[in-house]
C-alpha cells in the first residue's frame, strides 16, 4: 500500500494528517496516485452530479474496536477515488458518522456525497437526529438524508404529511442542511416501488446481489422502475449481508461487487469494508470488465439457492 508503512498509515489518517495531501490531490484525476485505472464515474440520477461508481458503505466502520482503524479506511477509500460515503446515525450510535468525518477532514467538501439516514418518522425527531448527525460528521451540511428501512404500506403512507418526516427534511433542504432527500428498503421491493410513485426521492439505497434475484427481487422488481423515474439507485447488500462470503462459497468478492455494477440503473456501489484489505479488494475489482449477459446468469446459478433467511436475513419471507 505505497510506501507508508500500515502502522503509519493508521497514525496519520486518525490524526487528520492526510488532510493537506489530499488536497494537494484533488486537483489530478481521481486514482492516479494509487492505481492505474480510475473508477469509473457515472450519473447520480436527476441530481446534476456524477460520482466515482464505487463508494463505501461505513456501517463495518462503527464495528470496529480501534478508531483509527475505522477512520483509516475512510482516508484509504478516499485516497483511492471514492467519494460518495453512507453511512447512518443507527451505525454503533453515531460512531460510524464520526469516523467517516474525521477521515474526510479537510478534503474539498463540494466534490463529496455524503448520505446519512433516518429511522424517524416524526418530523421533529428526524431534524433533531439530523443536527446531531452534523455535529458528528464535522460538516454544515450533507447531501442526502435516506428515509432509512421502509418496511411496509403503512410506513410508506406514514412518511406523509403535517408533521412527519418528509416535511421535515423538505423544511432541512430549504434550510441548506441536506441537498437531497432518498430512501432506503431491505424488506420488499414492492413498498419503495409504491414509494417512488408518491414521491419524488432522488435516490435509493436497496440490496443488489446475485440471490436477490431469486426472491422478492429489488433488481428485477424496483430497478427499472427507478430508472423509469430518475431515481438514482445505490447498491447495498452486495454480498447479501456476508451469506455470500461463508466458507466454501462458490463465489466471490469480486465477482459480487461486478455483479452489481452491471445491473443497470445503478449508480453506485456501496459495499462495506471493515478492513484496508477489503475495501482494496473491492475497488480493484470496480475498474475490471463488468460481466455479461451470460456471466450473470451462471454467477446467480452458482449463487442459489435461495434459502429464505439463511440467505438473506433481511427480507421479508
């Protein structure tokens, strides 16, 4: 990993001291001080930006028992030409923020996407949640908040109206504490479905991974009805929640992190990295040729079967 040693690279990400490089940086294109190829960058939906197609997904980050390891696979991921961050206030209660804001410290904040959630659904609770959220992150504002878990019809209905939260975050937007408003679901594609035809959110963050294919599936069920809508889609659960990574597994990491690249409408990948190793592994795997047709169709055979919650934890059954 270049020339600092790993012990180095620790100490001076959890001190901030990347800060003055990275900016020095900044101005080349994204990956040149690393890697050969720079991650490829596509549209975020409707929402005027273009992001690196591989981000970090920074709920492993609040797991870890060492700050400075959390804090440097942020610096890592962005050193390398990531730049769209999730992460949530429900991560370790607010540790995950934390660390991915000390390690963004001093990079050009307008060049960033940094999306945050809400479990709330009372509009006063979410905007209280989201100052908190800010003080954590070290930032003035974030570019989107995600309406987090949207779990059934009831819910969906309950996002509506005086009160509730999506006035809140519309009040948030006007205010210039948040850009953009998202969504979130794990449970069934049917609900975010019915969601987008409410309402106009600008992203949504949804599992992609070969045995979503095979139940409940958001890639085949909510993908081309976001597309339809502008709706810019953010790839989670690419490796369905670690069911995908046990011992013995037929596929692999990186043949996961292609996968969803290549479903189309997504826009980024977010998997999770709880280590360096990990979140290099992942953007290697991002620059690569993205499998076809028939590549995809034998990776999801290699996959199966579907084991309801032994596969995925997540869905409804």
């Amino acid at each position: 990993m270049s020339a600092l040693s790993r012990r180095e690279f620790l100490t001076r990400a959890s001190a901030g001291v990347f800060a003055a490089d990275l900016l020095a940086r900044s101005a080349r294109p994204q990956g040149e001080a690393h890697d050969p190829k720079p991650i490829p960058e596509r549209d975020l939906g409707r929402t005027g930006r273009r992001m690196p197609m591989l981000g970090l997904g920074c709920f492993p980050l609040g797991t870890l028992g060492s700050e400075a390891d959390g804090v440097a696979v942020v610096a890592r991921a962005l050193e390398s030409g990531a730049r769209y961050f999730d992460t949530a206030p429900s991560y370790a209660d607010g540790v995950s923020e934390r660390r991915v804001g000390k390690g963004l410290k001093g990079f050009p904040r307008e060049k960033l996407w940094i999306a945050t959630k809400t479990l709330e659904r009372d509009g006063d609770r979410a905007l209280a949640e989201l100052e908190r959220s800010l003080e954590r992150l070290g930032m003035e504002y974030v570019d989107c908040v995600q309406v987090h878990e949207v779990r059934s019809s009831e819910d969906v209905a309950g996002l509506f109206g005086k009160g509730a939260v999506i006035a809140a975050l519309e009040s948030a937007r006007e205010k210039n504490k948040i850009r953009h408003i998202g969504i979130t679901g794990h449970r069934d594609p049917a609900f975010l479905v019915e969601a987008i035809g409410r309402y106009a959110f600008a992203t949504a963050l949804v599992p992609v991974n070969p045995l979503d294919t095979l139940h409940r599936s958001f890639t085949k069920e909510f993908l081309p009805k976001a597309r339809e809508k502008g709706v810019a889609v953010i790839a989670m659960k690419i490796y369905a929640g670690g069911a995908l990574l046990h011992e013995g597994s037929k596929v692999t990491a990186p043949e996961l992190v292609r996968f969803a690249l290549a479903q189309p409408g997504v826009c980024v990948a977010v998997p999770g990295a709880d280590s360096i190793e990990h979140w290099d592994e992942a953007r290697a795997a991002a620059v690569e040729p993205l499998p076809d047709a028939e590549a995809q169709a034998k990776l999801i055979e290699r996959a199966g079967p579907h084991l309801g919650k032994k596969s995925e934890w997540y869905k409804n059954l």
